[in-house]
C-alpha cells in the first residue's frame, strides 16, 4: 500500500468535509468527531458529488437524494444495496494521509483471515 500526504490539511479536529485528488482518484476526506474518514467522492445511486453533503449519525449523506453511507465502512444505509469505497487514514503530527492501495492487495487482503 502506497500512503500520500493530502496537500494543504493539518487537522485540528474541527469537522470538514472536502474532496481531492490523491493518486488520480477523487477522494472525499471527512473530519467527524475527532477523526478523518476517506471515501470515494461519487455517490453510487446516481453519481453525484458526496463532498457537498453532510454527516448526520456517523453516515455521509448524499447531497441530491439523500442516500447515505457510514464512514467506517462505506456501507449504504439498509435497503440501499450499494457502498463506497473506503480507504485507510493515518495522521501524523496532525498531518493527514491516506492509503491507497492496488487491485491485487486488495483482492488478497479479502482472503486473508488473522485468528
């Protein structure tokens, strides 16, 4: 996994919500409740931009139509059927990276079990 340093952020705790590209992907990067949160910035029910939305019970909402997905896990609400990527956070001296890892790591990381 490669970890890239979001230009420009130092979090202070303070809530945000802001979109940027990291590695050519459009990230959405969320400051909630004294963490940071990186996900996928289009909404997969219709393509629109997350990083217009809002965080309402630990869950980016949609700005258009209010579909809504947990930030832990990209997971949409129930009965939606559908999720957005996430990707793994680390902060250092308040400075933000996230990981972005390749196709292969990812594929072997969902058949990799720790006892």
């Amino acid at each position: 996994m490669q970890w890239y340093k979001v230009p420009d952020l130092n979090f202070t705790g303070q809530p945000f919500i802001r979109k940027e590209k990291i590695a050519g992907k459009q990230i959405c990067l969320v400051g909630y409740e004294g963490e940071v949160f990186a996900m996928g910035s289009r909404c997969p029910h219709a393509g629109e931009d997350l990083s217009g939305g809002w965080c309402k019970d630990g869950k980016l909402v949609c700005p258009v139509h209010r579909y809504s997905y947990q930030l832990t896990t990209g997971r949409g609400s129930p009965g939606q059927n559908d999720y957005v990527e996430t990707y793994p956070v680390k902060l250092k001296r308040n400075e933000v990276y996230v990981g972005i890892g390749s196709f292969w790591e990812k594929l072997k990381a969902m058949f990799t079990f720790e006892e």
